[in-house]
C-alpha cells in the first residue's frame, strides 16, 4: 500500500525540481537591447489587471520614433 504523504512530499520534490530546472533556464537566458520581456505575475494578482498593463504598454509603444525598437518593442509585447 503506497503512503498519501509520501506521495505528497514525492510531488513537492518534483516541483521544487522543475521550479530549480525554471529559474536556472531563466538565468542562463539573454536579451538584446529591447529584444527581451520579462513578465512576472505575483501569485494573487488578477490576470486582467496584467493583461490591462500589456495593452498599455502595447500602446505606449506606438509612440517609439525608432521604427526598429518599436518593432522589437511590439514584437516582445
């Protein structure tokens, strides 16, 4: 017969697993100029209010004068 807590503490390994394997990715990862976004969404926040700051920011970006980095800017968004 197979332990419910064991299979839990199993499952928190597996997580904090994929967790670590997550953040290590995130680290190694590089970005050119604009060419990259970070978007980090607490755990509690409403994802309307983040979706509602990416259309600002969307729009904001419309007004770059720079027609490359407002490409690479829309692009990321």
């Amino acid at each position: 017969m197979v332990d419910i807590s064991e299979c839990r503490t199993d499952e928190k390994h597996i997580e904090m697993y994929k967790i670590k394997r997550m953040i290590k990715k995130l680290n190694e990862s590089k970005g050119n100029g604009t060419s990259m976004v970070s978007l980090y969404i607490p755990a509690k926040e409403q994802l309307t209010k983040v979706t509602q700051r990416l259309v600002q920011e969307q729009s904001g970006a419309q007004q770059i004068k720079s027609r490359q980095t407002r490409q690479s800017v829309q692009t990321c968004l």
